[in-house]
C-alpha cells in the first residue's frame, strides 16, 4: 500500500515473532517496520508520522503515556488512532489538542467513560471518529475458534520447548 511503517519499541528491537495472526494477515516474512526507534527516540518518532496508531496494553507505565508534549510533537496533519485504552492518552491534552488543531483528528475505539457521557466534548468534533471497542469481543463470531487455535499451537510449542504465542514476561504482566 506504500506505507512506510515505524514503531517506537520500549527495548529498542523490532516486533516479536512469536505472536498470533489470523493466517494470511499480519508480517509473516518479518519485512516490518521500516524503522524501529528506541527509548529516548520518542519526538523524533512522532515527529515523522501521518498516523499515531496505539497498539499497547493499559498498565503503569503507558497510563497518561501520550500528552501534551506527544501530541505537540506530531505534525498538524496526523491523525492519532486509538485501539488500546483510553487513557493512555491524557483527556485534557487530547481535547486541547483537537481544539486548537495540534493534530487533524482522532479515531477512538477506547473511551475514558462506559458509557460516554452524551454531553462530553469529544462529541462535538467533526474530526473525532468513535467507534465501540468490540474487535477483541468475545461477541465475534471468530473469537472462539482463534482462541482455541492459540490454545492449541501452544500446547505444540510447549511440548516442542519453543517460544509460546503471545507470551507476556512476568515485568509485562506486572505493569512494566
């Protein structure tokens, strides 16, 4: 599709490869990302970007993770996407932002309230996409099938002694 494709990596190396992905989908060849910046790297990351999409889990560490600063540093064309949790983005910086057009817009399938308020001022902008956070539902028609394909190629990983799918490390699990 021509897009360039870069990931801020909080241990400075690309995508693990022991993940999941629905066959057919996904990087198999590991050909992604083009560029891989490292901690301490964060502005010159957001700076290059036409889109900011969140792939991170909600814990101590990302909780308020992209604020006013994060959002300074992106050009006033990008969008940020939000698939995550939303509160890894600080709500006041994100409205602030949209307000006075930091960025061109924002496209949240997380919220900061369950439900949102009808009053609450992301609502009201044109450039704000909502959308209701169910891709990962048990709701899916495919959600059990894939659970169990997980399930069951890592009972062959574990019997073979290889990396198990999806694995978290206990600092990951804890937070870190």
């Amino acid at each position: 599709m021509g897009l360039k494709v870069h990931v801020l990596s909080r241990n400075g190396v690309g995508p693990v490869r022991n993940i999941y992905a629905v066959p057919g989908t996904g990087d198999p060849d590991g050909v992604l990302p083009d560029r891989v910046f490292r901690p301490g790297e964060e502005i010159d990351f957001l700076r290059g970007l036409d889109f900011l999409i969140l792939a991170l889990p909600l814990t101590k560490t990302t909780d308020g993770l992209i604020g006013e600063r994060e959002l300074r540093a992106l050009p006033a064309h990008a969008f940020l996407l939000n698939p995550a949790r939303g509160s890894i983005i600080k709500q006041e910086a994100l409205l602030r932002a949209l307000r006075e057009k930091w960025i061109a817009g924002a496209a949240l399938d997380t919220h900061y309230h369950y439900p949102m308020p009808q009053d609450h001022p992301l609502w009201k902008f044109p450039n704000v996409i909502f959308t209701p956070h169910i891709s990962g539902s048990s709701l899916s028609p495919n959600f059990k099938q894939r659970l169990w394909d997980i399930f069951l190629a890592n009972i062959d990983r574990f019997a073979a002694g290889e990396p198990l799918l999806n694995e978290l490390t206990p600092s990951q699990l804890d937070g870190a």
